[in-house]
C-alpha cells in the first residue's frame, strides 16, 4: 500500500472556490456524503500526510499500520464542518472515524479498539 490509497477530501471545495465557508444548511448533507465516500472516514486535524495534532497522528497511523486504505477531511479547512461534524455523531471530540457509513468513536475508542485487536476485525475485509 501507498500513500496514494489514502485520499483527503474538501467538501466539494466550497469554500476553495467561493472564498467562504460551508453554508450551515447543507454540512450535514456534505458530511454524509463525505462518510459516503468511503468504507473507512476519518474527520481529523490536518492530512495524512501532515496531521496538525498528535491524536489524529495517532488515529491515521493505526490505519496505515492495519493497512487500510481510508479518506479524510481536515476540519481546519473548514469550521461549519469541524462544528456540524460534531452534532452529526452526537461526538464532542476530534478526530472521529466511521467505518462502513457508522461511527466509531474518536481517537481514544480508536486505540482501545486496535489494542484488542477489535478494530482489525472491523475492517479485515474493507
């Protein structure tokens, strides 16, 4: 696997192209189609390739280790997402991960997971 199987993801770039942020009527549809996207989707802080906290580090690093390919969001990119996101899984926290259009939990629940050896049940056939 490399780096090309993990995909990061604007928000049908919005606010790249207008010069604003996502319209608040529409995050929540613009989310589930984000959680669409993907078996495995991770709203985090930054990139894969340049995570901008060390728990979204942590949560992108299980999955490269698992060796899964997933898609990501950077909430910084846009905060009428990092805020609807939060409301979409009833989630006060970041990163938040959802396999398989379900939520997951965020990097502490992540961890729990992937040290039980859960989380690679979870995804062993994504």
């Amino acid at each position: 696997m490399n780096d090309k199987d993990h995909k990061h993801l604007s928000p049908f770039n919005l606010h790249e192209q207008k010069g604003d942020f996502t319209d608040p009527a529409m995050a929540q549809e613009k989310i589930k189609e984000l959680i669409d996207s993907s078996d495995i989707f991770i709203f985090m802080k930054g990139n894969p390739d340049r995570p901008q906290c060390g728990f979204s580090a942590n949560t992108v690093g299980i999955f490269k280790k698992l060796g899964k390919s997933f898609k990501t969001f950077d909430i910084l990119t846009d905060p009428v997402i990092r805020q609807s996101v939060k409301e979409y899984s009833n989630w006060p926290t970041l990163p938040q991960v959802y396999i398989q259009k379900k939520f997951v939990g965020g990097n502490d629940v992540v961890t729990e997971l992937y040290e039980s050896g859960e989380l690679e049940e979870m995804v062993k056939n994504l």
